[in-house]
C-alpha cells in the first residue's frame, strides 16, 4: 500500500482524516517511518521535516482543534491512543504530537478572532508552556509581553508560542482579591520569539523542548486568556474536562513501555544466554518478561477505562465531581510510574545488550526516564489524589476539571 502520508507537504495536503479509525490507522501507517527515523531524531535533536508534514498530513497536530476553525475536535481516547502508535515508534516525535496537541486547547479560551488568526495557516502548531516566566503590562487593546520561558517542546518547528506571564500594576504583580497573582497565556507569533538552543539532553532528544523568549511584544487580548483558564468559550465538551488533556502523558509511555516489552521478547527468541540455551527459556526471565507485561497492561486498562468513563460523562451532560477527574490524573501518573518500572525490568533482565546504543531498549530506557520527571506526572500528583479521595481540595492546578 502506498504511504501517502509521507508523500503529502502541508502546503497541499489533501483530505485530513477526520473519522478516529482514520487517525489511529494512520498511526500505524506511519509508525515503521518514524522508527526507521528514530536514530536522526536523537543524532539531530529534533523532528525530520519529511515527518512533520506526514504528521500534518494525517491531522495529528490538528486533533484538539475544534472543527470551526479547522480542526478534527478529535475525542480525547483517539488522542491518546494516536499518541501511543507513535511513542511505540519514537519518544520524542510522539512528545511533539502530544505537547502540540496541549497547547492547541487554547483555542477554546481565546476569544474568536484570536482562534482564528492561530489556526489559520494550515501547518500551525503551538508550543505552550505553563509556567509564568514573563510579564504582561496592560496596554491599549492587550499587553506588551516580556520573559523567557524554558521546555517548549516543539519549539524547532513550532508556528506559535503561548507564553504564561504575570499581569502587572507597573512593577509590581497584579492580584485578584483573592490576594492570587493574575496570570494569562499570550500567544505569540514565530516571528516575535527567539528560540535558544537550550535541549542538548540524554533522552528525548528530538523535542526541541528549548527555551524561547520574547521582549516587548505586544499581544492584542483576543490572543490571551487567563490561567488557569475560566469558562471555556467553545462548547466543545473537551474543554470542560481539562485532566482528559493530559492522559496522553500516560498513553506515550505505556508506548514507550510497550515497545521495550517488544524489543526485550524478540531479543529473549534470538540471543543465546548460557551455552546454547537461549535467554527466553530462562525460567528467571520468563517471569520477569510476565511481570512487566502485567505492569503495563493493567496501567493500560485502568487509564483508557478512567478517561472512557469521565469522558462519557462529560459528553452527556452529566454532574462529575472533583473524584471523577482526579481519578483520571491518578492513572495517568500511574501509568507513567508502572511503563518505568516495567522498562526498568525488561532492560536489567536483557543483560548487557541492552547496553550498546545500537539495542532499541537503551534509547526507551532513557527517554522513559525523562518523560517521567514531568510535573503534570510528578510525585505531587499523588499527593494530590490523596487530597481529593479525603475529601480536601487537590492545591494542584489542571487537576479536578
């Protein structure tokens, strides 16, 4: 079958997949390109253009864009699973995907003209990061942005950057009365950014998750909202369940973790362990090879079974407390801590040659690992869950809606 997807450029790409059985499909299509590409991801730091048109091609940037402006308005299950297809194949290509994705949800806090001007270009793709590392001075018609803001992942071929800042009363910090700091997201324009080449890092090398900064920028309002964001002013049910934006970060290493079960089981068939008995007859490895698969698939189940059950919820209307989503985060975590412990497993009972940088187990062993020390999967969400099941407040954002 011919893989239109990586013969199509964002400039004339053709019919974007809008049906989830398309987009999941077309995962699969492009997942052995993205893994035979895998090695120049991690040698070049960052995406192959070749791939970032596929992928533009198929829609994935597009997916948590409502269908008014362009988008698939993709359910968040599709998401995910479109995630772990391509983390399976790379971490860090799967990473851009998701993180574009995250930051494509400003879309349904922007005012109208806002969304528009984001999503107007065909190849458009955010890089967003949650941190406020800027200052927004109130000005005529919006603020004049100054900062600089570190992990904006797909910040090589990003055409947008949202930028969180600190609204301010001249120079001191705006709070609400409350006593809270104001923040907002400002989007920014490429062409208003500088990018700093800042991701020379052992895993997931291909991110290009750089610093970026901006210097008196003026951003009209219609390209700013507040965070953590009010009321959504699209009716897209995604938008009233923000945790369901965020079990990709479970979905990606599951895949991850997948695929390392599938590289240590053919290496178990190949490679002789002692003599002429193969590693795979090993009663040791046979049981250590279970238990990760158990770890992985039980992770699986209780994330996609969580995200399925709030989803429904949500879509039908129906009232979700603050327990329904901070579940849907506890697994998400949950996922993400059981693909490293089963990655730990398999790469410690495939021996040494798991070692060498040519095993497809040394680069997911690290890439694993880096994923996991994002703050959206940390140890505070735990914590947080632990809250919640007391009956307290999570005293986490993006946590219980």
């Amino acid at each position: 079958m011919r893989n239109l997807l990586l013969e199509a450029r964002v400039e004339g790409a053709g019919t974007i997949p809008a049906r989830p059985g398309d987009l999941v499909a077309a995962a699969r299509a492009v997942a052995p390109r993205v893994s035979a590409l895998a090695p120049q991801i991690d040698a070049d730091r960052a995406i192959p253009a070749e791939l970032l048109d596929a992928f533009a091609a198929a829609g994935f940037f597009r997916m948590a864009v409502p269908r008014s402006l362009g988008g698939l308005e993709t359910d968040p299950i599709t998401v995910a699973t479109v995630v772990e297809e391509l983390a399976a194949a790379d971490a860090s290509a799967a990473w851009c995907v998701m993180l574009a994705n995250q930051a494509a949800r400003s879309a349904g806090f922007l005012a109208a003209e806002g969304a528009r001007e984001l999503f107007a270009a065909p190849g458009a793709v955010v890089a967003g990061v949650l941190r406020a590392r800027g200052r927004a001075v109130p000005a005529e018609g919006g603020y004049v942005v100054t900062g600089r803001w570190p992990f904006a992942s797909g910040s090589n071929h990003a055409t947008w950057f949202g930028a969180e800042c600190v609204v301010m009363d001249g120079e001191t910090p705006h709070r609400d009365d409350n006593g809270q700091l104001q923040t907002i997201v400002a989007l920014l324009p490429r062409t208003s950014v500088s990018v700093h080449d800042t991701w020379d890092t052992g895993a997931l090398r291909g991110t290009g998750s750089n610093d970026f900064s901006a210097c008196d920028v003026f951003v009209p309002a219609s390209r700013t909202h507040p965070t953590p964001a009010a009321q959504p002013r699209h009716p897209w049910a995604m938008y009233r369940a923000t945790v369901l934006a965020y079990i990709t970060h479970g979905t990606h290493a599951l895949g991850v973790a997948r695929a390392a079960f599938e590289a240590t089981r053919d290496l178990a068939l190949a490679k002789v362990a002692y003599g002429t008995v193969l590693l795979a007859e090993k009663t040791r490895f046979q049981a250590e090879l279970a238990e990760a698969q158990a770890l992985i698939e039980s992770a699986r189940a209780y994330l996609y079974g969580s995200a399925a059950q709030l989803w429904a919820m949500v879509q039908s209307g129906a009232a979700t407390t603050p327990q329904d989503h901070a579940r849907v985060r506890l697994a998400t975590s949950n996922a993400v801590r059981a693909s490293v412990e089963a990655v730990n497993r398999l790469y410690a009972a495939a021996g040494t040659s798991a070692f060498f940088t040519d095993s497809p187990l040394e680069r997911r062993f690290r890439d694993i690992h880096a994923a996991a020390a994002h703050i959206m999967v940390g140890t505070g969400t735990y914590e947080a869950a632990g809250r919640v099941a007391l009956g307290m407040e999570a005293g986490m954002p993006y946590f219980e809606g």
